[in-house]
C-alpha cells in the first residue's frame, strides 16, 4: 500500500504549540502526531509513505531521517511555497509508482479506522476515489446521494452550498481527512499550483466515480487544536 501524508501546514490552531515546530511533531501521548500517522499507515500495510512539509521543513526532514520505520518514507518539499491539499499531493505525484491507488490522510487525525476495509471497499466499488466519512458535529459538511457518490458541499453555519448532483435527496456526513485516489484521477489535476482538495473532488464528482466510506464505529480524532489535543489524549490514556 502506497500512501500520503498531509504534513507541511502552518499549525496556527496550535499555537503556542507550534511556535518552535511544526504541528506534525507536537506531542500526543508521547509520540508525535506524524509517528501516530505513521503507525496508523504501517499497521494497514502501508510500505511506501510520502510527507509533504513546509513549516520548519529542515526540523522535519532531520526528524523524518532519524525515524525508525517498516515503511520507506520520501519527503515532498513544498519548503517555497505552500501549495494547499490538493497542490501538495499534485506535487508529490512523481514520487508514487502510479500503479495502484493511493492512501492519503491529514497528520492531525487520530484514528483506528481500518484502511484495509476502505481499499477493498475501494477497489471491489472501482470507485475513482473514496473519502472516510462520519456522523459528527462540523460546520462544513459533503453531501452523498443514497448511493454514497459525492453530490455537494455546505456551509452549516453560513447555508452556503455547492451542489453537483442530480438527486434531490442529499445527506450530509463530514469528511475525517483520509481518502483514496486511484490512478485514474492522476491526470485529471487542474493547472493551478497552489489549490485544495476537496473543491476538485467535487468537480471530478459530476462525471467520475467520488464515494463515501462511512466508519461511525471507529474513534476518531481531529487533534487541530490545543483543547483537541487534551480530548484525544485523555481518551487514548483510558483505552490503552
């Protein structure tokens, strides 16, 4: 299993956290988040992981070439210029063997999905990708038709909305940062540089294969903030 892993963001949510590193090397439990995320990937037989950094970058990469992991890990360099979700994984594109699709997940999440079940989900659907999705609380939500192919994006608080389905019948999940990407959506990357994810997968949604993959039984982590931090670790402590 190849794989991703959204790393290189600025981490202002964290602050004071990230004052002095970058938010995938603050501490969880005693373990950064970029090795929980990596732990994650290798336990699901990742053993080809692709970092992304730009923040500290020189800190990451000496962090990164001290780590001790069953998985190969390469670096993608964005240390110029920060290029968004959708930017970064274009960038990193190259270094992938194009082959077979690719895991990608953001480094603040933390989670026991099972990534096993989300590829065969992926490969038996020949979904063009798939995105991990729950019933939670979040002021931005996907919209999914009874089928789970992607059909739109809102704005909770603001009622804003992009929709690109014919179905009348939309229901709303949030998204939990991992997705799958199979290579046949390699070569469908708008030109821009610099651009997110999410706003392309709906544009890919009106003519290819963007699915759901709901996992409301797994925990489930955003550790973006100072206070989600503290949630995630008194839960973790408890568990294990």
């Amino acid at each position: 299993m190849e794989a991703m892993i959204f790393a290189a963001g600025l981490g202002t949510r964290l602050r004071p956290l990230t004052n002095d590193r970058p938010k995938a090397l603050v501490d969880v439990c005693g373990q950064t988040l970029l090795q929980h995320c990596i732990t994650m990937l290798e336990n699901n037989g990742a053993d080809r992981i692709v970092v992304n950094v730009h923040h500290f970058a020189d800190k990451m990469k000496n962090f990164i070439g001290n780590l001790k992991c069953k998985a190969d890990i390469a670096i993608s360099d964005e240390s110029s210029l920060l290029l968004d979700t959708g930017g970064g994984l274009k960038k990193a594109i190259g270094l992938f063997s194009g082959k077979e699709p690719i895991v990608i997940a953001n480094v603040d999440i933390l989670t026991n999905i099972n990534l096993r079940k989300i590829m065969q989900q992926h490969i038996d659907s020949k979904a063009d990708a798939t995105l991990a999705i729950r019933q939670r609380q979040s002021s931005r939500v996907l919209l999914f038709d009874s089928q789970m192919q992607l059909g739109g994006w809102q704005n909770v608080k603001t009622g804003e909305s992009i929709i690109v389905s014919h179905s009348k019948e939309l229901k709303p999940f949030a998204f939990s940062g991992i997705h799958i990407m199979s290579p046949s959506l390699f070569d469908k990357f708008p030109d821009d540089e610099v651009f997110p994810i999410i706003p392309h997968y709906l544009n890919l949604a009106k003519t290819h294969k963007i699915v759901g993959y709901q996992h409301d039984s797994d925990y489930w982590f955003d550790a973006g903030s100072v206070e989600k931090i503290a949630e995630a670790e008194r839960f973790l402590k408890e568990k294990f």
